[in-house]
C-alpha cells in the first residue's frame, strides 16, 4: 500500500528555498524533472560564498525569490537528457554558474564575460538536486577524476573568477602585490599570484584570515585594526617606499577601492575585484592617474575558457584549497550554516546534502 502512494507521488528532495532577503527555508521540494538537453547533478558538496552573503542580506536581482540557493557545488550526474552526448549518469562533474550566448558582439570580441545576455540563471546548489541548463551543460559542465574532491571540485566558479582578475592584472615575476581582502577570493588570489611569481602583502580585519594568509605564502599579512595608515604600511614594505607594483581590492567597498588605488607605484596596476554596493562612487586624484599613468582595471564573471584554467588548476592540486574550508554541515542545518556565513566565521564552508 506504502509503495503504491510512493509510486504516484512526485520524487522530493531537501533544499533551502530563498523567499526574501533574512528568509531561507529548508523545505521538501520535487526533484526538478528535466529536458532532452539538461542533466541532473546529486549534488555531493556545495560551497558558501560572498555572493551568497550578499544574497541573504538584499536579494539577487537576476533571481525572483522563491529560489533554491547557492550556486557553488560539485556532484554526481544521475540523469542525462536524451540530446546530451558527453555526460552520463554515474561522472563526477562540476559546473559553472553561467555560460555565454557566444553570438552577440561581446563573445564575438572575445570579452565573454561581458555577454550582453550572459546565462547567469544558475542557482540551487544548497539541495540534494540540482539541474543543470543544457547551454551549460554544453560550455561549461566538466568531468573530474577521483583524484579530486567534491569539495575541491566545488570552488571552480570562484577560483574562474580570480583567474580572469589575475590574468587582467598584468602579475610579472618577482613583482610585490598588495590584496585587499583575505576572504576566499583574497586568499584564492594570493595563491595564483605566488605560481606567478609575485611577493604577496595581504590585508584584513580578522586575525584568523590573516594566520591562514602567512601560512598559504604570504609575505606579509597585516590587520588594518592595528595600524594607523594601511597605505603606509603597504608601501613601507616596497622598496623606497614607492608602492606595490599591482594593488587588488578584494573586499567589495568604495574605500577600500579608494586605499587600494593609493597603494601602487607610478605605473602600476590596480585591480578594483570587489564588487560594491550598487550607485556607489569613488572619488580619484585626476593629477595621480595621469603624472603616475596608472593602469586601473575592473574584471567581472569569467569565460570559459577561464574556467577550463581552473579547472586544470584544480585536477593538478595547483593551489591548497582544502585548508579555505573552515567547516562543514549537513544541509539539515542549513541554518546555522547562514549564521557563521553572516558573522563572517571561517573561510569557507561546505554543505554536504
Ligand atoms: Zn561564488
Ligand atoms: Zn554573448
């Protein structure tokens, strides 16, 4: 009798569901049914992130609540749709959060990020399900060896992000950088900007984050709580105090940017990554950016070709990914999971559904 009723009810799954911004619920929901083109991923270890935070606290404008969140997440495919060629059920697979159309002026010009109609629809790691979009699972869907970890695998969109911002950031050998920021993108930068050859300065606010910095490779790791003037400070590390030669904000606010710009020799380049709050402004010394010619960079999203980059990055234990991971929940207590996320603790933290 049990069986009958489970037969003619649709399969459910466990998944935080976004209503509002401060309002994520974990429900039972059905498991999403697919389409000839798509793939259906059991998700095996999804991953926290500063977009996330943002998220929660305001809302996503490409997202119309109710949405499943998360979008970092690696796992097992167990169904493929008839029109899929390269993936079957059983591969371990990670993909990115978007793929480009490939057709307007932008992908065209090579500048794939900048996509005028940019597939960035893809959310829903934090369940036991996730579907993945058949123009995904064509440009950016990729199989993984036993070798790596869910966990690992789940920090390509991330680490595609900050090898766009490294590869815009013109990183030499022997060059001395400053990042802004030792969150999991500052603490990501750190580590392909030393398998560049830079000599690393980083700043925070949280001692943790900074311990983790010096033990990752970082030259110096400095608490912006405990000095007078970080622009100071930085550069007193340069030689004859003249500024850094590349100088990355990684923190997502208009005075930081401002700080950041300040910290860079005649010259050098600044790489403003951290998105800010949006209608905010900076104000620049018109004299400084032309006596000091300085090259002054954004870098948004990836391409995938950034993501295959990462990728590679990942398979061949480039960088120490493990230690970006503070800790790790069940998605049952999703909960607490937002919480640490909230108060800023830890890096990084791994849901496994
Ligand atoms: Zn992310
Ligand atoms: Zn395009």
């Amino acid at each position: 009798m049990e069986n009958r009723i489970n037969k003619n009810r649709k399969r459910m799954m466990k998944a935080a569901v976004f209503y509002a911004p401060q309002e994520v619920r974990l429900e039972e929901i059905e498991i999403p049914d697919i389409s000839p083109e798509e793939v259906l991923v059991k998700v095996r270890a999804a991953l926290t992130c500063g977009t996330d935070r943002k998220t929660y606290l305001r809302g996503h404008h490409l997202f119309k609540p109710p949405f499943v969140f998360g979008h970092e997440f690696a796992g097992d495919i167990v169904k493929v749709g008839n029109e899929v060629k390269d993936f079957k059920p059983g591969m371990r697979v990670v993909a990115a959060n978007s793929a480009p159309c490939n057709s307007c002026f932008y992908c065209k010009n090579g500048e794939h990020s900048l996509c005028d109609s940019l597939f960035i629809q893809l959310s829903g790691a934090f369940a036991e399900y996730i579907k993945i979009p058949g123009i995904i699972v064509a440009q950016n869907l990729l199989s993984f060896p036993e070798t790596v970890s869910y966990k690992q695998a789940a920090f390509l969109e991330p680490l595609s992000c900050v090898i766009h911002g490294v590869e815009v950031s013109n990183i030499n050998l022997g060059d001395t950088i400053v990042i802004n920021g030792a969150g999991p993108i500052g603490l990501l930068f750190l580590q392909v900007a030393k398998l560049r050859g830079a000599k690393v300065i980083i700043t925070d606010l949280v001692e943790e984050r900074l311990s983790l910095a010096l033990k990752l490779g970082a030259y110096r790791a400095i608490n912006v709580t405990q000095v007078d003037d970080i622009v100071r400070e930085v550069k007193s590390f340069t030689e004859d105090n003249r500024g850094v030669d590349v100088a990355i904000e990684a923190v997502g606010l208009p005075e930081v940017w401002e700080k950041t710009i300040a910290m860079v020799r005649k010259g050098g380049t600044v790489n403003l990554f951290g998105g800010c709050k949006i209608g905010t402004k900076i104000s620049l010394d018109t004299s400084l950016i032309h006596y000091s010619q300085l090259n002054i960079k954004g870098a948004f999203h990836h391409s995938p070709g950034q993501v295959k980059k990462a990728f590679n990055l990942i398979c061949n234990q480039g960088i120490d990914l493990d230690s970006l991971i503070s800790s790790e929940f069940p998605l049952e207590e999703i909960s607490m999971v937002i919480d640490r996320m909230l108060n800023n603790q830890g890096i990084k933290i791994a849901i496994i559904p």
